[in-house]
C-alpha cells in the first residue's frame, strides 16, 4: 500500500478521478460522447492509475497493495501481463521474456497460436485468489491485423504465481475435449476450500464466452488439473443503439460479422462458495447455479450429471445493462458492471434486488472489478465500444485507459474464507 501511495503521489495537486487540466466529468479528452446525462451518483471516482501505452482488459490487487493489469495482444504490444509501477507507468509481469513468444515476432504469419507452455500468449483475464496468489488466463489467442487465431496446445492454460517470488507454481493446460480451438477463456474465479475436491487444494471456474456456436463453463480441479468441461441482444452506448458491422476479413471466417460474444463471460462467486453467479456478455439476464451440481463430473456413474446443472440453473431476472464483469465481496454483495449506464451495480443475494451503487459519464465500458483488502473496490474504464473495428474502422478512444477506486459499503473487503 505504501507502495501505491507514493505513485498516487506523483499526481500532484490532481483532484481524485482527473487528471492536470481536464474536464472532471471527461478527464481523457473524449469528444462526441452524447451523454443521455453526466450526473454522478454513489461514491466520488478515485483515479488510481493511467494507462497510455495499452488498454487494459483485467486487473488484480494483491493484499500487499500491488495492482496488476492484463492487456489483449493486439498488434504486437510488448506485454500481455503487467505491474503497475507508477501513476502512468507499468512493467511486464514476471518478466519481459515470459511475455514475448517467439513466434509474435513474426508478423508475416496469422498462425501465431503456437502451443508455447513456457510463455504467454494473450492473457484475458488476473485474478488474485483468497491465499494471495496471482493467476493468469491465457487465451493463447491473440489478435493480429484483423484476425483472432485459433488456439492450440499449451496456449490454452490457467498459470499460477507465488507473489512472494514473482515465480510460477503451477500451469494447468486444457484437454482438446475441454478447450477447444475456438474456445475464448474469459474469466475465472477460486474456491480454495480442502473439503471441496480429493486433491484438496480447491476448484477453479472459467467462462468460455466463445461466439462460434459453443461456450460454457469449465471446472478445474487445481490439484490434479482434471477439467469438466441471447443472439439478438443490442446493447445501447451513449443513447445510441450499438450495433456492429463490420465484416470480418479473415482466411479463418471470411464474410462473417464481428458481434459481441454469447456466451458466459462475467462469473463470480458467492461469498460462501455454493453458488456461481454469471451473466452472459449479448444478454441482460442474470443467472446462479448451485456450484455442488458443477462439480460432479459427467462420466459413467454420474451420466446425468450435465443435465443436472443445466437443470439447477436459476434464473435471476434482468440486470438491466450490457454486463461485462461481477464480482464478490465479503458482506456477500454481487457486484454487477452495467456498462450502457456507466455505472456499477449491487445484488443483494437474500433480496434478489439490484441497485444502482456508483455512477459516473467517466466510466466507459467498465471490463473488470477487483475487490482489495483494503475495503475498495477497484475497476477498469477501457473504452472497449470505442475500438476502430467496433466503430467501421473509425477509432473513437482517447488515451488514457484508467483504473478508478471507490470505497466499499459495509466495511466490506475481499472474500478470504474460501481457503
């Protein structure tokens, strides 16, 4: 923390949420952005960290205060994973070598999913599990020109890293049963508890939010690295209706439409492990299934078993917004992004009722949420709508990407009982 606090520092006499001469309600400089309103509602915004070099999908905080940030591999950025090391500034995370697979150098050739186990590829998603372990989500897909490869091998893995030594412990690799080519890893969430699984080290979810006719979700026994393995929904931006298209002029999919994904893609955990919440990213519906009906696997003796889950599904209602990630925190509060009203919601899992928690025109696509030790909960703005090839190649960004913090109700913090 103490850490954090001294780069904070570096922003001078800057007001919590801008930065040195901007607009507070439009601190990076974005024009044409038609709000519907820019008024504010909850918490006021912190802004804990600039991004101007890349944007940022995911981050993570450790107990320590150490913020970590992923990035998509998109036109051959130097990093996937990073450290924040300042206000405006990041380092590759372990390392720079980690993070630059032979064959990204390789412009010239699509086909750059090799499967490289030794190195990252494009990682979706960090998550800083409830021991205080960092770990990676490698989609082994990255996007290169105009074309998402497909995954192969080891590209696919769940990577592990001991915090103390900034060194892997473990990396868990895919069946082609499991993962497949197609396969999109978005996001993944731990329950640590011994009790849960023969090898007792726990359970790991992961949404495969795939757009090319099959997602789900995949359960990983992390001690023996077992795995079980709405199309017309148009999200509203700004008070316009987005939708997307351009077409996709790839070898891989020629003719076809970029959209937004189908499948589960945000997920949390209940704060007592029993249930696992998700939405999926074209839907406003909000869905929970009993995680004890996840964990049986589907074999012989159990040949029901996948119907079960897809039986034990609960339907939760609408959350009312183009939802891109959830997450949990202590008191057992859901935390819902909702990203057509700039705002972050809260569910109550005893009431069933969502409620508007902070709102503010500066949180634009917010992608992921990370709840600290420290009573704040942390989120991305990422611009994500505003991408060339989700506006007819126009790119309607504007440097920086931000991190923002706000403080917890409750006296909420982070879930550690799922140890």
């Amino acid at each position: 923390m103490i850490a954090l606090l001294s780069f904070l520092l570096t922003l001078g006499s800057i007001a919590p949420g801008a930065h040195a001469g901007a607009d507070p309600l439009n601190p990076f400089g974005l024009s044409g952005l038609r709000y519907v309103a820019n008024t504010t509602l909850g918490p006021p915004l912190e802004l804990w960290h600039e991004f101007y070099d890349h944007w940022p999908t995911g981050i993570a905080i450790s107990k320590e205060g150490r913020l970590f940030a992923n990035f998509p591999v998109e036109n051959l950025i130097n990093f996937t994973v990073g450290e924040i090391t300042g206000g405006a500034t990041e380092k590759a995370f372990p390392n720079l070598t980690y993070n630059q697979p032979p064959s990204l150098v390789n412009t010239t050739n699509p086909q750059l999913a090799a499967g490289y186990l030794q190195y990252l590829i494009s990682v979706q998603s960090v998550v800083v599990d409830p021991k205080n372990r960092l770990w990676l989500l490698d989609t082994g897909r990255p996007i290169v020109g105009s074309i998402q490869p497909y995954a192969s091998g080891a590209g696919q893995k769940l990577v592990g890293v001991d915090l103390t030594t900034n060194t892997t412990f473990k990396v868990i690799t895919f069946p082609p049963t499991v993962a497949y080519p197609d396969t999109l890893l978005n996001d993944v969430r731990f329950d640590l508890r011994p009790n849960i699984t023969a090898s007792g080290e726990g359970i790991a979810y992961i949404t495969d939010s795939s757009d090319e006719g099959r997602n789900g979700i995949i359960v990983v026994d992390l001690g023996t690295g077992d795995t079980m393995g709405d199309p017309s929904f148009v999200g509203v931006y700004d008070g316009v209706p987005f939708t997307v298209i351009r077409p996709i002029d790839s070898p891989i999919n020629p003719g076809a439409y970029a959209r937004f994904t189908t499948g589960a893609d945000g997920i949390a955990l209940s704060a007592d492990g029993e249930y696992l919440y998700y939405t999926p990213l074209s839907s406003r519906r909000f869905y929970r299934v009993p995680t004890a009906l996840l964990r049986v696997p589907p074999n012989g003796q159990n040949p029901s078993a996948a119907f079960d889950a897809i039986a034990g599904v609960e339907f939760l209602g609408q959350h009312g917004s183009h939802s891109d990630g959830l997450e949990t925190s202590s008191d057992g509060t859901i935390w819902v992004t909702a990203n057509e009203q700039d705002t972050i919601f809260s569910f109550d899992p005893v009431t069933k009722i969502l409620s508007p928690f902070v709102r503010d025109p500066r949180i634009q696509w917010c992608d992921t949420l990370s709840v600290g030790w420290d009573g704040y909960l942390y989120f991305t703005s990422n611009q994500f709508t505003r991408q060339p090839q989700l506006n007819n190649g126009t790119d309607l960004r504007r440097p920086p990407f931000a991190v923002f913090r706000v403080p917890l109700p409750n006296n909420a913090t982070k879930v550690t009982t799922l140890v």
